[in-house]
C-alpha cells in the first residue's frame, strides 16, 4: 500500500529532478530513497520517473501522480494544524463586512466556526459596497462580501462563490399579475419601484432599467436606497417593487411578500468574497477564509468526522496516525 513517507520521497525527487540531491535534502542516503520509489511505482503498476545519468524526469503519469500527492501532502499537513489548534483553542476575532444580500452565505460559516472554535468571535458590520470597499481599503475589516458584476476588486484577492438570480419583490397588492407566475415586463410600465441607489462599485439596477427603456418606457422609480434591506421593508409596508438577488428575499418571513421572474429576462448576480492577502491574516481569518473553497471544505468535514471519535496521541493527530 502507498504510504506517505513514499509520496514525501516521490515530489523530493519530482522536485529536484535528482534523486541524489533529494536524499541530500530528505537527509537520507540515497540507496534507501531510490528503493522507496522503485516500491512505489510497483504498487501503482506504473513508471513515474525516467531515471538517466542526468537525474530522473517524470513521465506523463508521473505529472499527474505529483499533483495528486501534493495535494494529499497538503490536505494532511493542514489538518494536523487544524487539530492542534482545536485541541489548544484557536482563539482571535474576524472582521467582516457584508452587503445585506450576502448575509445567508455567512450563517453557516459562522455557525460552523463557533461549534468548533467557541473562543472565536465574529465583528460584522453591513453597509453599501462602497462603505466596505472603504473599509476593506483602511485595514478595519478583514474580509467583505460583495456581489459580481457589480462590485470592483482592484488588485484585492476574490472568489466567485455561487450564482443568483435577480429578480423582481414584490407585496401581494402591488402585483400587477397575481394570478401568473412570472410577469412580463410590459408589467412594469407605472408601477411605483423602490430600487438601489447606484454607487461607485455597484449598480445591477441598470439592467432592470436599461431593458424597460428598450421597450419603450421608463421605469417609474419613486424611490432609491443605499441598501437592500431598506428597499425590502419599503416593499413590506407597499410603498413600491424592488429588484432584488433572490438570496435576500428568501430571508424575508413575510406571508404577502414574494419573488417573480421576468419573463424572457434574466440576470445573474454572483456573491463575492473579497480579502486583502497582502495585509496580516491571523489564523482564524485564514481558517474561515478556507471555509469557502471547496477542497477546504471537504477536508473540514473530513476532520469533524474524525474528531467525533476519540483522538489518538493524547488528543493530538500525528501523520503516524493516519
């Protein structure tokens, strides 16, 4: 069976491209490294390295097999560090910044966090994109969360997280077509619309307006907020419609308040996560950064599962263990 010490020797040499100098550097003599890796290539039925007098190159499966083992390497070595920091109490606080239609991809997150590091605390502030760009720009926060094509990045760190649907929110006495499912939007023609107030890094509410004035109408706009939650309780008390990310209005307990589609007219927005990777992160803020890639989160959930059950080493995990 591959064990992990065989992968460790495998990238030394993949590396270096010389297994003499891999030994050197693994601190091993080279008769020993060379029979680890004439093992391993045994195990998988297949050559990884071409050896000549000028070193070792890889083979097409070898390439392949080196980006697997790094990975593996990595997963384990993050999750030794992960134990020992569950087991000694990772600690710290997280700054985050959130426009109010991103807040459902947080929860979770924040929930995990706390069930497992109790001692971390969470400082959120919500405000308009620009406020957090801001903020985000002076070192206040340590991450914020925007939404794509909306939000500019400038040469900050990001991740695309999902996708949403914009959509049109609505109270039951204001729908101009209660008894369809979608409307059409010829619909809108005169309807009292309560809409985000465009800023420097925001303004999805163009394309609402941009499609009304292709068919002949300009939309009647009473109203425009800074942010989407007061828009939301505008659309509550029936002072207008808004065009919202159906992310928002999912978090409305409102029995008369719903979303409908446009008919033949769909825009997507995409949740952003945006940190500086420049600035300090301690390892709470890059523990919770994490969170949000897939690979990261697998391993995560790999180690939860783990830690249910009675840890080895007096509570430690050690690479011996796994």
């Amino acid at each position: 069976m591959v064990n992990l010490k065989q992968l460790a020797y495998f990238i030394a040499a993949a590396e270096h491209g010389n297994i003499s100098a891999a030994a050197k550097k693994l601190h091993i003599a080279q008769p020993p490294l060379s029979r680890q890796l004439s093992l391993l290539e045994e195990e998988l039925h297949s050559e990884l390295l071409i050896r000549s007098n000028r070193g070792v190159e890889l083979t097409e499966a070898g390439r392949v097999f080196l980006d697997k083992a790094r990975d593996i390497v990595k997963s384990l070595d993050e999750l030794c560090e992960i134990t020992r920091e569950m087991d000694s109490g990772l600690r710290g606080e997280i700054r985050i910044g959130t426009i109010y239609s991103t807040i459902p991809i947080l929860t979770e997150k924040i929930k995990y966090v706390y069930g497992h590091f109790p001692q971390i605390k969470f400082w959120l502030t919500h405000g308009t994109p620009n406020d957090l760009i801001d903020l985000l720009d002076s070192g206040n926060v340590d991450m914020i969360f925007l939404r794509s094509p909306t939000c500019e990045t400038r040469d900050y760190h990001y991740q695309i997280l999902d996708e949403d649907k914009l959509t049109m929110v609505m109270h039951r006495d204001l729908d101009p077509a209660p008894d369809n499912d979608e409307l059409e939007i010829e619909q809108l023609r005169g309807l009292p619309l309560c809409m985000l107030r465009s800023g420097k890094y925001w303004g999805y509410n163009e394309f609402l307006v941009n499609e009304c004035e292709k068919r002949g109408f300009t939309p009647n706009i009473i109203c425009q907020c800074h942010d989407t939650s007061l828009a939301l309780a505008l659309v509550m008390e029936r002072v207008g419609v808004s065009y919202q990310p159906l992310q928002s209005v999912e978090m409305l307990d409102h029995p008369h308040v719903y979303a409908k589609a446009i008919r033949d007219f769909e825009i997507k927005t995409y949740p952003t996560l945006i940190w500086n990777d420049n600035a300090h992160l301690s390892r709470s803020v890059k523990l919770f950064l994490s969170l949000f890639d897939a690979k990261s989160a697998q391993r995560y959930e790999a180690l939860t599962e783990l830690l249910g059950k009675e840890l080895p080493s007096g509570g430690t995990i050690l690479k011996e263990d796994i």
